[in-house]
C-alpha cells in the first residue's frame, strides 16, 4: 500500500497521546477526613452527617457516598494505573492522590455516580497507599474498605466491585480472592495479567531497541529516571520521524507495532486513510512502552529483577501480507522480512525465575476461577490495554469450566469521527454504557440467569457502540506458558 508523498502525521496529536499512560487512573471526588464515627445497618438510610466517610485506612484514603435511602447493595470502585513521578512528556500532571468512588474523570462531572446514588446504590473507592502497578496494596485495601464500610455503616446485601484498566485487573483478583464480592464488573482490564502483558510490551521495546535505538536500555532499571530517560528517547524518536516524514522509522515503527498488533483506532484517529491509522498506532506504540519502561521499572523494584522474556518469540510470523506491504511501502520491497529476520536473529532477553514467580503470585494474574457473576466491557480499538486481554481471559475462565459466570461485552465507534464519543481510546465508555453494567449485574444476581442479548441491548441505551457481534483478536505472541497457568515458568 503506497501512500502519497504529501501526507502528514498529526504530530501535536501522537505526542499528547502518550498522556494517556497518566490518565489512564484519573477519577473523581476528592476525599477530606472528618473525624466522627457511626454505624449504620443495610436498608435503613445511614448519612455522612454522623459517619466517617472519608479519610484513611492504613495510609490509603478512601472516600464513601450514600443514598438518601440504601438499597442495601455497595459498589466498590478500583481506579487505573497512577504513575509516580508522572511520564516526561508535555503537560504530564503529577499522579492524582484523592480517592474516587466511580469512574468519572472530572470531579464535577456526576453522571456516573449521580444517577447511582439516586438509585439507592452506596459508593466506595480507595486511592491506595502506593500509586503505580499498585496491585500488591489495593487487592488487600479493597478488603479493608468493605470491612470498614461494614463496620460504620453496616452489612450489605449484595457488594459488586468494579473498576477500569489496572483497576479491571484489581476488580478481578478482588473477586476471586474474597467472599463477600456477589458480582464484578472489569472494565477495559489488563485481564491477560502482568507476565503476559508486560512480556507483550517487552517485545514492543525490543523491537525499538533493534531496530532504531541500539542503547535505547529496555530493562533493569536502577529507578524510575533511568525508565523516564529511556521512554524519553522513544518518545523523541516517534514524534521527530512523525514530525520529518522519515520514512525508513516510520517503516521500523510499523514493524514493532505490527508485532504487537497495535490498535488502528483512537479517541482522536478513525483509521479512516494511511495518516490516521498511522497516528493510532504511534499512539498505541507510546502508550505501551510506557508501560514497558516506565511501568516495568516500578514492577522489577517490587519483584527484585527482571520478569519478562521473549525468548520463545517468533516475530515473523506475527505480522500479515497487508502489513508487511504497509511496511514496504515506506522502506521499499522486502523491507518487511528484512526488519523482521533481524528481530528473530536478535539475542533474547532471559527472565530471572525468581522476580518472574513473584511476579505471577504477587502483581496480578487472574486464574480465570470465577466465583461471582462477571461482566466485562471493553472498547475494540484499545491503545492501552488491547481488547485482545479479553481473548485470554476468556481461555482460562472456559479452561476452568467457568463460561456460565461470564458475559463479555464490546463496544465499536462509528465508522468516522474527530473524537469517538465510544468504542474508540482507553476506557471510552458512555455514562449510559457504565450504567448499564450495574444494572446488567442487578439482574443477573436478582434472578439467578446470565443477561440475554435482548436484556443487554435495553440497558445499553443510546448513545452506544454496544457491539454484540464482535470476537476480539487473538493474543499476538504465543505465551512462554500455558495460558490457563500464567506465569509458572
């Protein structure tokens, strides 16, 4: 596929776009700590007037809201990655530090959490005593919240917990570790779990490394500048090629964004013509070395090493015909293979057994054990946590013999936009889809009985991109273990 001399990147667009590493925790309603304590039992109408609704519970603050009249059912929110310090890019906020109680990313926007409260739905979040691959501290302290909840409001009737991004991976492991979860909800979840997706980022890096920055440092991080310098040099590289048209690393970059199967889709790029597919997949391809350099510095410091390997990797056989004429097309004829042959004659980087066991057992690898009606939603052009977790964690849930306790959900954007009101970013959910999700849950706990197609389709009012059709991609890399034993190597 030729592409016409002429044709630009939005430049301005794929450097803003690897903010979305520090957005992906951003939420609503900060948390201030009143001193008075109370308690109240489900079904009556307990107030924060004489119940401690925000403050600390063991260095994590958290932050409740109640109903004018209880429906006796919690909902317990887990927010997305936070990192600390904030990625070097332009205009990066420092890591947001208040509790959340439900999904909204403006604290004055409630149409998430308005409309729950006023169906008699309580709220809780936690900000989580550390920020960054936070899992070892929030699985606990979501435990710690409910008992809290209980302790000064009282039992619930049903508690539902749910959450977005690393947050949707958080939700799982809750679920699957304590008995007073009835349902969960993950939303847009890192549910391959962290070996696999930061194996998957890994490769991203490598590919960079061999093919366009040699030095460029892609694990073993002493802290987090040295992570920061090495996403530095990335970042540069990506919007310097978008920025001059050069088209061999433009070429390069397509490579290492086929290998990962990079999303063609955004918030801002339809995937309409070459330019905008372009500018999706740079976005994808910064966002996921964030993760892989910035995010694996914070998980090697908590594990003791590296994790992560692609010894197993077969990179040609990752990428199709339509993409290699794609990469072609700005390298010349056989640029593809020729790129490809130097990745998989490239040396390996090795795990190290013991950071790779604590890895699986301590930062998040769902089991697929489910114990409580799940429902999941997932945007199908993800740039952050590709929709393709969701094809994992649907084999070990079927590899467990749990496919009755899950419904797995999509949503599309329209065929062309500026902004995708939907179905198109990290975590693009309308308050109408998110809302849906409970009452979806609501239902099924109620009765007894999945959700039918025709039951999801009335609760996902418009506007929506609920897409019942859809089957999400295959995982692009064969794992180096089973998928229904993550990380046991």
């Amino acid at each position: 596929m030729a592409i016409r001399r002429r044709t630009t990147l939005p430049v301005a667009a794929i450097m803003s776009s690897a903010l979305i590493v520090a957005a992906c925790g951003s939420s609503s309603n900060p948390a201030a700590g009143p001193t008075s304590t109370g308690s109240a039992s489900a079904g009556s109408s307990p107030n924060c007037q004489n119940i401690p609704c925000a403050g600390e519970i063991n260095g994590a603050k958290f932050l409740i809201e109640l109903p004018n009249q209880w429906n006796g059912t919690l909902l317990v929110w887990n927010h997305g990655l936070r990192l600390d310090p904030p990625p070097p890019v332009p205009d990066a906020k420092p890591a947001d530090t208040y509790a959340p109680d439900g999904p909204s990313k403006d604290p004055n926007d409630r149409s998430v959490v308005g409309p729950l409260l006023d169906q008699g739905y309580a709220l809780a979040g936690s900000a989580y005593s550390q920020q960054n691959w936070a899992v070892p501290v929030a699985v606990p302290e979501a435990n710690d919240l409910y008992n809290y909840f209980v302790e000064h409001v009282g039992l619930p009737k049903r508690t539902y917990v749910w959450g977005e991004s690393l947050g949707g991976l958080i939700t799982e492991l809750v679920a699957e570790q304590y008995p007073w979860v009835t349902a969960a909800a993950p939303q847009c979840g890192v549910l391959a779990g962290t070996n696999m997706t930061m194996d998957l980022a890994l490769d991203g890096a490598f590919g960079v490394q061999q093919l366009l920055l040699p030095n460029l440092q892609i694990n073993g991080y002493a802290d987090s500048q040295q992570a920061a310098a090495a996403f530095t040099q990335v970042y540069n590289l990506v919007t310097q090629s978008a920025k001059t048209l050069n088209k061999e690393n433009l070429g390069k970059l397509l490579t290492v964004a086929s290998i990962v199967d990079a999303t063609t889709k955004t918030t801002t790029a339809d995937g309409a013509n070459t330019a905008s597919k372009l500018q999706a997949q740079a976005e994808a391809l910064l966002t996921g070395l964030g993760f892989g350099t910035l995010g694996r510095a914070n998980i090697e410091s908590q594990v003791g090493g590296n994790f992560s390997t692609n010894e197993q990797a077969t990179y040609a056989n990752r990428v199709t015909a339509a993409e290699k004429q794609q990469i072609d097309a700005f390298g010349g004829p056989g640029s593809a293979n020729e790129w490809l042959s130097q990745l998989d004659q490239a040396k390996r980087v090795q795990f190290e057994q013991a950071p790779r066991v604590t890895a699986n057992t301590k930062m998040g690898n769902p089991t697929g054990v489910l114990k409580v009606p799940t429902i999941t939603l997932h945007t199908e052009y993800d740039p952050a946590v590709p929709v393709y977790e969701e094809s994992v964690f649907k084999q070990r849930v079927s590899d467990n013999g749990k496919t009755n306790s899950l419904v797995q959900l999509y949503t599309k954007p329209p065929a062309s936009y500026q902004t995708a009101p939907y179905g198109a970013g990290h975590c693009n959910f309308t308050a109408t889809e998110r809302l849906a999700l409970i009452q979806l849950l609501d239902g099924w706990v109620s009765s007894g009985n999945k959700p039918t197609n025709e039951q999801i389709q009335t609760a996902f009012k418009k506007p929506t991109g609920l897409d019942l059709t859809y089957t999400p991609p295959p995982w692009p890399a064969l794992p180096p273990e089973p998928i229904s034993q993550p990380g046991q190597t």
